[in-house]
C-alpha cells in the first residue's frame, strides 16, 4: 500500500489539471492511500458513469430527466469490451490490481461546463497510480500492464491491453528499456534511444509531457511543432494571449474563453451567454455553440445542445448541435432536420445516420441496425465485429483479444 503525496499547488498542475482541478479539487491528493480491497472493476466503471451522467445533465448533454440514461449508459459501455472487464474484473477479486475512479469523480464534480471536459478529465486521471494501481510486487506473474506495483510487466507489448508476463522494477537513469517508456520509473526518467533517461528540466527540449520534470509540461510555440519546450503550465488573464491547441501558449483562468478578438488574435475573454452574438463556437459559454441561420452570416447566436425535437442542422458551416445519444436527421427530404434518438437494433437507420451500439446494415431494402457479429461470424470492416477484428482474408470476425 502506498503512502498518500501531497497535492501539488495549482499553478503546478499539468494542463487540464491547472484548468479544472484548481476550481476546487486541488485537495485531492495525486496519489491517494491505496489499499487492495477487491473492489470489482466493474463498480469502478460504474461510479465513471455515474459522475459522467450527472455532469452531462448538469451542464445540458443530456436530457435532465433522465429519459435517455438508458442509451447514454449503453453508449458508455461500448467504449469498454465485456471480455477484457471480465479480465480486470478477476484480477481486482484477487487483488492483483486495483482502481480508483475518486480523481476523476471529484474533477467533474467541480469542473465547469465545457465541451470536450469529460474527455480532458479522463485524460488527466489516467496514469500510473492514478485511476489504476498495482498491487504484485517483483518476480510475480502478470497478465494486465497495471498489475505490477513499483514496476510494470515485462512481455506484454506497450499499447496491449493485457498478455502474459513478469512483474520487474522500473529502470532508473541509464537503465536499458527496450519496451519503451513502461520500463522507466516515470518520476524520474523517461525512455529515448533505449536507454532511460532523466526526465527534462524547465526550458530543455520535449516531445511530450511525460519527457518534463514533475509540473511541468512540453509548451509547443506553435501549432504543428514536434518539439517544444518543458515549461511551467499558464493559465492566462482577461485579454492575455492565449490557444485553442493543448500544450500551445496558454489556457485561460475560470470564467474566461479562449477565441480571436476584432484583430484576429487568440486572447482569453469574457464568453459569450446563450442567446447572445457570437462569431465562433469557441466565443459561447459551457457547452453552446454558436448557430448561423445562413453560412455567409458573420455572427450567429449562442444556443445550447438541441433537446429531442429540436430543429438541428448538420452543416458544419451553420453550427448546432443535438444533446447525446441524439442525431440531427431526416428521412423526409422534404422536412427539416431534428434531433432524434441514434436507433438501436432493429430501428431503422442510414450511411449518415449511426446506430447507438450495432451497425446499420446497409444491405437491407430498408437499412437497420443489427448487433455487432460475434467470433467466427461474416464481416466486412473491423467495425462489424464485437472483437473490432474482421480476419481480412477469411472475412470473418477474430475471437476478442488484447492489443
């Protein structure tokens, strides 16, 4: 088990973490107590999706009511396999790992609304001792990445999702990692021509964030560069300059936006309320957009996720947006868009109009959704398969697998 750290200072907050945690969870501390208790993996992504639909519903993603929870929740569940929440679920129950959903739970709590927040959070509580933790010590076999403590498993490739291996200590500074930055103790060092190397100080040469001493992150001075520098993370002041591209100049302080002012310049000011003028997305509020009725129009109105009904419209040049688990659509050419439910299996759909969780089968005289196809069942594209893996020479689906 794991002693608890000290939560970093807010201006010392990566990224994301300077923006969101600094609205009042900056007393969650980085690395918690952590202690192998065997709860399931499953209740794990379970308070995920609890926080998700509360914050979603607070800030108008999603109908308040609670009419669509169903779609939302089964829409979440896409994003994780059930074989390999079985895998994680068996190895919480034998306490070879753990995992904690507190970090991203009390960020959203906090967060202000914003249209890709959920996302960021998620980014910014994943990690080593974060939302997962290890709980074998050396010499140990380990069959996911995060069940080593104090270490990662040797065998299983980076980017696999599970496989078969050792658990080893980290690599400190100078220590061989041909499996790449997984072999290298990330509070010190990080992985580059094999060799583990000392993570950058302030104003040296990166590529990436965790390349930067702890608190700092890798500042690009311009969308594009490969290369930036290891900085402290800014969090800009009304009409202080500022951007819209993660790790590139800075991100502005709670109650401001980042979007041009009359001479084109990226600087943090006061957005725009609903129902107000504005000339981009980026100019509106929390999770509005900002809709033109005409695409040569150069202002628009911000207006909020368009509820079930709603008129939408899927020009990209025209703004609007339908709340989750809808889609801007029509069958009739002659009637107006409106956002309705994304059909489920057996509802009819269309090319340009998805399915909640299955496919459109676009073979039929009349396309529907259908289920995706299990192990050993015909396909075309990865897409069709439960396991996202069509064989391409047999063309049928692979048996689910780690990768």
């Amino acid at each position: 088990m794991s002693m608890p750290s000290k939560p970093l200072p807010c201006q010392h907050r990566p990224g994301l973490v300077a923006a969101l945690l600094c609205l009042g969870a900056c007393t969650v501390p980085q690395t918690p107590m952590r202690e192998c208790t065997g709860k399931s993996y499953s209740s794990y992504l379970n308070e995920i999706l609890e926080a998700t639909l509360a914050y979603e519903k607070r800030c108008g993603l999603l109908d308040a009511s609670g009419a669509r929870d169903a779609q939302r929740r089964a829409l979440f569940y896409t994003r994780y396999p059930a074989f390999l929440t079985e895998i994680r679920d068996k190895a919480a129950m034998e306490r070879r790992t753990g995992y904690d959903a507190s970090c991203f739970v009390n960020m959203l709590r906090e967060a202000p609304c914003g249209r890709d927040t959920v996302l960021l959070a998620q980014q910014a509580c994943s990690g080593p001792n974060k939302d997962a933790f290890g709980c074998l010590g050396p010499g140990r076999l380990c069959s996911l990445p995060e069940e080593c403590a104090e270490g990662y498993c040797r065998g299983i490739p980076a980017g696999s999702a599970c496989g078969s291996g050792t658990c080893v200590a980290w690599g400190g500074v100078g220590a061989p990692c041909p499996e790449g930055n997984i072999a290298c103790d990330p509070r010190v060092a990080y992985c580059k021509g094999g060799v583990c190397q000392p993570l950058e100080a302030e104003n040296v040469a990166c590529e990436a964030d965790h390349q930067c001493e702890s608190g700092l992150v890798c500042v690009r001075a311009q969308v594009g560069d490969i290369v930036g520098k290891c900085a402290r993370p800014k969090v800009g002041q009304e009409n202080e300059p500022c951007s819209l591209v993660a790790k590139v100049g800075q991100s502005c302080a709670p109650g401001l936006a980042c979007f041009k002012d009359a001479s084109g310049t990226y600087r943090c000011q006061r957005p725009a309320k609903v129902g107000e003028r504005c000339t981009t997305t980026e100019a509106c509020e929390g999770t509005a957009t900002c809709v033109r009725m005409q695409s040569t129009d150069e202002t628009g109105r911000c207006q909020p996720p368009g509820q079930l009904g709603a008129e939408c419209t899927s020009d990209p040049n025209l703004g609007g947006t339908c709340q989750l688990t809808l889609s801007c659509f029509t069958f009739d050419p002659m009637a107006p868009a409106v956002c309705q439910p994304q059909p489920e299996n057996n509802q009819r759909c269309a090319q340009n109009l998805s399915c909640l969780t299955g496919i459109c089968d676009t073979t039929l005289a009349e396309p529907r959704c259908r289920p995706k196809s299990g192990a050993g069942l015909a396909c075309t594209t990865n897409s069709d398969c439960v396991s996202d893996q069509c064989d391409p020479v047999t063309r049928r689906c692979k048996e689910p697998v780690c990768r």
